[in-house]
C-alpha cells in the first residue's frame, strides 16, 4: 500500500496502525499546494460476498456522515473525503499533530488532583458535543486523546467503531444484532455485552482518569467479586468530593453511573467551590490538607476559588449581553432620530462592551456566554457615534450598517454555539 495513489489523489506514506476492521495510514494530498497530509482510513469488509460488502458499504456511508457532523467541533478531527476503490472503503481526514494521552499517562507516575481534574473537564467538553448527535464511540481509551502541539488540547480521534443509538447495523440471522467493540478495561460491563450506552463513555473516561491518578494499568485493577465495582480508593489521596465523582462514573451498572456528560461537568465545576467548615475535624480536612503539598498547588487551588463568579453575574449576563443587538437594532431603525440619541446609545454601547469585557477577563467561566472580539466592535462603533460630529453624515450611517450587521453575525453565532456546545 506504500506509495499507492488512491482516488488520483492521495499517496501513502506511512502505515499508522492496522486491526480488524481497517488500517490506518498517512497520506500527501497531491492536489493541494504543499501536498499537505493526512489521515486516510481503509474500512476492511469481513468479506467479498455481495451481503457483506453491503452491510460495510452502510457502515461506510454512516460513518461518513457522522464524521461530517462531528468535524464542526475543534476537538475532533475534520473529515476531508471519503471514497470508494475496488471494493475498499476510504475516509480522508484532518491530521493531528501531537501525542497520545498514553505518552503522558506513564506507569507508576501518578497525576496530580489539579492534572486530572483539567482532563476530564477537557474531554467531558468533547463528550457533551458527542452525545448531542446521538453518537457512541465505543473505544475511548488514552491512545485514541491526541494532545494537539498546537494548544495542548485533547482531541478524540479514531471513531471507526463509532455506532448511532436510533440505527442498528442489520446483518444475517446467525450473527448478532452487535458485537462488543472496545479495549478491555475501558468496557463497561454493558458495552462487553455488545449493548454500549452513551454512559459507557463516562466509564471510560472515569477509568482513564483512575488510572492517571494510579499510575496503574486497568486491567491492574481489582474487581469487588460481589459487586463488580473496580477497587482502586486505596491506592490514591485525592479529596473525597472527587472521589465521588469518579466512582459514580464507573460504576458497575449503567442505571446508577452519570447518565450525561454534561452531570459530570457540572459536579466537575462544583469542585472548585469551597465547602463550608464544620467544627469537628472531617475526613474531607484532612485529604484536602493532604492534597496540598506544596505551595503552588495551595496557590492554584485558591486562585481557582477566587475566580468563581458571583452566582447572580451569569444570569444578569445572558440578559444584559444582548444590549449591543437592542442598541444596533435602535440606531438601524431610528437614523433620523435626534443626535441626542445616538450618543445616549453610544454612552450605553461603550459602557456595556467595557463593563462585560472586564469581566470576561476576571472570570474565565463566563467566556463562553460572550465574546470579546465583539465586544471591541461594539466599543469602538459606540465610540463613533459619541463623536459624531466628527465626522460626516455619510460615514455615520456607513458605521450604522456595520454596526447592525456585526449585531445579527454575532448573535447567530452566539446561538450556534449555545446549540453546538451547551
């Protein structure tokens, strides 16, 4: 396969891996300036006969179009092409530059409580967007969580084996309905059945974090012979609030684990909460004392805490940061009104830009409710119209167009990644 120019258009290089449902390659766009790279995926059939070939051809069409949709969010690589070769299946995709979680995650060389709490936010994030199509990895695992060179970020790759909950690959009366698909020790009991959920995920990612905090291999793990529950609290000092977390997400039943990704995230963030003191001395004291080792992780915990934004800011900010639409909209609509009112208006999109801007910078929470390049236009165009004189009737209404058409851009986008992300 070295060397074999697919679809008249892209070169293998290098054999990335190779297992039973395909290989993996990297390959020269030679289409394109620079003959750039990228990952190009062959889906093998089970077999040549006509009824195979169509079950994999389905498998094919649906995994393309899930990549399609999945390639929106940053975190999961973009699919680039996808095509059909004498009887063999390709999907072209966007290359990831970086190094499997597997590289950072060593044996006998446990993370930090800080560490593993920012990895689990960083792939619950990814998760959370997964879920909302539906889709169901199936193999999630520290090979397949590239931390991109370019920003440290996690980005999910690998989803081959990926299998939507409303469809169900149809094959023959004497195979099953579907097989187990997965790495032993990141399965949950019911994805080892070959009945994954999409809390099977939140199981392997609870694994994974457990076994970032050990230092131990999954399958070094010992198992309640009662319950099935995985043994592991004996082998880490971590505070209890996350401890609880963890164990609720790999319990051993899919009906008492987190059910979403977005739960978890969100007793993720409670972490970050102080918990009010109590008179007797508390095992949650006492691990938390024990957490902090060393000043720096002392400093990070409090700047962390320092950072939570009042409870009552968020709300007041979903309302206020739609001002700038309101205030656009205004001048678009009353252009002949008295020069009075469009500097009030300008007063109020200066103040309002400024004023959301600080805060965005002071908590970093609140980044994803607004966006600061935005909040420039906004202050700037503000800025125009308090100094109106300045300048001649034509340019203000030149500024009265930007300003409502960065209004409507904006706010389409804000909605597009509330329904994307949120």
């Amino acid at each position: 396969m070295l060397g074999k120019l697919l679809d008249g258009r892209y070169q293998v290089v290098q054999i990335l891996s190779s297992g039973g449902f395909g290989e993996t390659y990297i390959s020269q766009d030679t289409r394109r300036p620079g003959n750039p790279k990228c990952v190009l995926k062959l889906l093998k059939p089970a077999s040549s006969a006509t009824q195979y070939l169509q079950i994999a051809r389905r498998l094919f069409n649906s995994e393309a179009e899930i990549l399609e949709q999945l390639g929106n969010h940053d975190q999961i690589p973009r699919l680039l092409a996808y095509f059909e070769e004498e009887q063999q299946f390709f999907l072209v995709q966007e290359l990831i530059v970086g190094r499997p979680l597997s590289h950072y995650i060593r044996p006998n060389e446990p993370w930090s409580e800080t560490q593993v709490i920012q990895m689990l936010r960083d792939i619950l994030q990814v998760l959370d967007f997964v879920h909302s199509f539906g889709v169901i990895h199936r193999d999630i695992k520290p090979d397949n969580l590239i931390k991109r060179d370019a920003d440290a970020k996690l980005v999910l790759i690998d989803f081959g084996a990926v299998k939507q909950m409303r469809t169900q690959v149809a094959v023959d009366s004497q195979m099953p309905a579907t097989v187990a698909i997965g790495t032993p020790g990141y399965m949950s009991a019911e994805q080892a059945q070959g009945r994954p959920r999409q809390n099977s995920h939140i199981y392997a990612i609870g694994i994974v974090a457990i076994q970032a905090l050990t230092g131990l291999l999954p399958t070094q793990l010992t198992e309640n012979p009662e319950t099935g529950e995985v043994i592991w609290q004996d082998k880490v000092q971590i505070s209890p609030r996350l401890q609880a977390i963890l164990e609720k997400m790999v319990r051993y039943h899919f009906t008492t684990r987190y059910q979403t990704a977005s739960e978890v995230l969100r007793d993720i963030e409670q972490l970050t909460v102080p918990v009010a003191p109590t008179q007797a001395t508390s095992r949650a004291t006492v691990q938390q004392v024990s957490f902090a080792t060393s000043k720096s992780t002392k400093m990070e915990d409090i700047q962390r805490v320092s950072n939570v934004p009042p409870s009552w800011l968020i709300p007041t900010l979903k309302t206020v940061r739609y001002v700038p639409f309101a205030g656009a909209a205004a001048v678009f609509m009353f252009k002949d009104a008295a020069d009075t009112l469009i500097i009030l208006l300008g007063v109020a999109l200066i103040g309002a830009e400024v004023g959301l801007f600080l805060l965005r910078s002071a908590y970093s929470r609140i980044g994803r409710d607004y966006d600061a390049v935005f909040a420039v236009v906004f202050c700037l165009c503000g800025i125009l119209f308090v100094f109106q004189d300045k300048y001649t009737t034509q340019e203000i209404q030149t500024v009265e167009y930007l300003l409502s058409a960065a209004a409507i851009f904006s706010a389409s986008n804000s909605i597009l990644l509330r329904l994307k992300l949120k």
